[in-house]
C-alpha cells in the first residue's frame, strides 16, 4: 500500500522549514531527473540548482530555501539525513515478519531462541545456538554451532555462519554472505598443500552491515573481527585473523588478505587489496584499486600501488597520459644527438 503526506507535514517529519504550500499532497521521493508534481526531490549541491529549478518534483530538500527555485522548499540542517527520513516514510510496505519459527525449518533442541525471533523456512539452526530477541533469519539460512546472534540482528536468504561465530545486536547480513568459512592457509610440504587448521572464530560486532556474497573466514587462533558500525559493500572478502576497527567503510570487491588490521574509520575504495599483517591507522582513506603491500599511518589519503599520497598519485597518473609523446621526443633528440656527435667526430 503506497503512502502519502502534505508536505507540511513531511517538514515536520523531517525537521525543517517549509517555504511553500504546505497542503500539496507528496507521494514518494525521486532523483531529480524522475520526480513528478506528487514527489518530492532533493537538492544537495548547489551546482544542480538550474536543474532543480526546471524539474518534475512537486518540492525540493534544501540546505537552504532558494528564491531562484520556484518551487516549495524544505530547508534542513543536513539534505543527506532529510532524504533518508523521507525515504524511510515512502519505503516500500512488505508484509510484516511473524515470531516464530516456520514448521519446514530444523532446529536442534539444544538451541535457544527468543521467542519474538523469527526464523525462515529451510533454514537450520545447529545445537547450543542462541538466538536473541527480534531477530529475523531469512529462508534457507544455516548457523552454525555454538554460534550467536544479538537482538534485533537480521539474516537475509540463503547466509551461512559456521561454528563459533559470534553476531552482535543490529547487524545485517545480506543474502549469500557466508561468515566463518574455513581461512586460506597452506603449508607446503610432504611434496602438497596441507590446509592448516583454523580453530578460531569471527566476531561481528554491533550495527555492521554486511553486503551480498560477503565472506569473513575464521581466525587460525583467536577471532576474526568486524568492528561496530563497519559497513561492507558486496563482494568483500576478510581473511582469518583480520582485525577490523569501528566505523569501516569497505566498498565492493576489496580483499583483505589475512592477519591485516585497519584503524577506526578506515574508507576503502573498491577492488583496493590489502596484504597480509600489513597495518592501517585511523581515518587512511585509500583510493580504488590500490595495493597496500606497507603499513599506513593515520588519517592519509592514499591511491595506488604501493600506495603514495593522493595528490601525488594523480600528478603521476596524468604525467603517464604524456609518455607516448615524451618517448618520441626523447628519440628525436637521441636521434639529433647522434647527427651532431658524428658532424663532430667528422670535423676531427
């Protein structure tokens, strides 16, 4: 069922000052390339304010009202946290999760599950489990011995924790990420690759979100940690032994190869690869596709491999757009070089 609101309302809701006809009627949010007269949109850089002012919406976000824009206006503090209150008013309705645990899922009777949890068809929950209030595991799930989850923690489809894997409270685990799979160690001998065991755990910490087909392997010893309020992107993998800070941001692909540590705060930039046990300080953002082979210090802007100071990093990647031209002109000079060595060479 979709939702509606006046937009006096709506400026009520999300704390701001409304310029305007508060009685227009809004019915959902959109990009301002797709917003109609029933929809609000948002402004929150001002070099798109032409394109505000000649767009579809109904009324805008602001930081602050506009008098070029002819258009109501609701003015906040913050456009990024006014979008996502409005967003969350016209998100989608679904049908409401009920407690309890559907009659095709297997539970050992060992495990212990709150009673305001709910837990999804096909799913397997494994001896000595706990399971806390207001959790929701999606169908198809499996957890693992041992393992735990905090309140209101959710499991998407089809997620795997392993043995001895500890969910904090508010965590997410989009669909098909797999939690405590066995780390990738080898030792060479006896002319093969012997798997070294790892009997350690993962710990997630409280308020992570983890994205689709994710995979934080088990520590060898110890735990494998993932700190609060880390947010990993889709297709990241954690290796055994990783010891993640709070407040991470890892975007898609990235790969952080075992025993490796981030700081609080650490921002990743998609496919970036960090080394085994290197280190990275507090706050070191590092650009897309980055090799981390040395430890960084704190609060740094990084790109490339090794990784060198941002700034320093685009001077060189745009001095090699000139090399082709360079590389002729270094031949045209060797070549002239070489007449006026062989006129010298002849006048002797």
């Amino acid at each position: 069922m979709s939702k509606s609101i006046k937009l006096a309302q709506l400026a009520e809701l999300l704390k701001g000052t409304l310029a305007g006809d508060g009685e227009i009627v809004i019915t959902g949010v959109r990009s301002l390339d797709e917003a109609r007269a029933d929809e609000v949109s948002f402004l929150s850089d001002e070099k798109h304010a032409a394109k505000a002012a000649g767009c579809g919406a109904g009324a805008l976000i602001v930081k602050a009202h506009a008098a070029s824009i002819a258009k109501p206006q609701i003015a906040v503090s913050n456009v990024d946290a006014g979008l996502i209150a409005a967003m969350k008013f016209f998100a989608p309705v679904l049908a409401e999760v009920k407690a309890g645990v559907h009659a095709m899922a297997v539970v050992d009777r060992s495990a212990k599950i709150d009673a305001s949890a709910s837990v999804g068809a096909y799913t397997v929950i494994g001896p000595n489990v706990q399971i806390g209030a207001g959790v929701v595991i999606g169908a198809l799930c499996h957890v693992g011995e041992n393992s735990s989850i905090g309140p209101q923690s959710r499991l998407d489809a089809n997620v795997t924790v392993y043995h001895n894997c500890r969910i904090g409270a508010g965590v997410i685990i989009q669909a098909g990420s797999v939690i405590g799979s066995t780390g990738f160690g080898y030792s060479w001998f006896e002319g093969k690759h012997n798997l070294i065991p790892h009997n350690g755990g993962v710990v997630i910490e409280d308020n992570v979100e983890i994205g689709a087909c994710c995979c934080v392997d088990r520590a060898k010893f110890g735990d494998t940690v993932v700190g609060a309020g880390s947010k990993l992107d889709n297709f990241v993998q954690v290796a055994h032994n990783v010891i993640m800070g709070k407040s991470c941001l890892i975007v898609a692909q990235v790969g952080l190869a075992g025993s490796s540590v981030l700081g609080n705060g650490v921002v990743l930039g998609g496919q970036v690869g960090v080394a085994d046990h290197v280190k990275i300080g507090d706050g070191t953002m590092v650009g897309a596709k980055a090799g981390v082979v040395v430890d960084l210090g704190e609060g740094l802007k990084v790109a490339g491999t090794p990784p060198i100071d941002v700034r320093e990093a685009i001077r060189i990647a745009m001095a090699t757009q000139k090399l082709p031209e360079m590389v002729k002109q270094l031949k045209d000079l060797n070549q002239r070089l070489a007449k006026l060595e062989a006129a010298k060479d002849n006048r002797e």
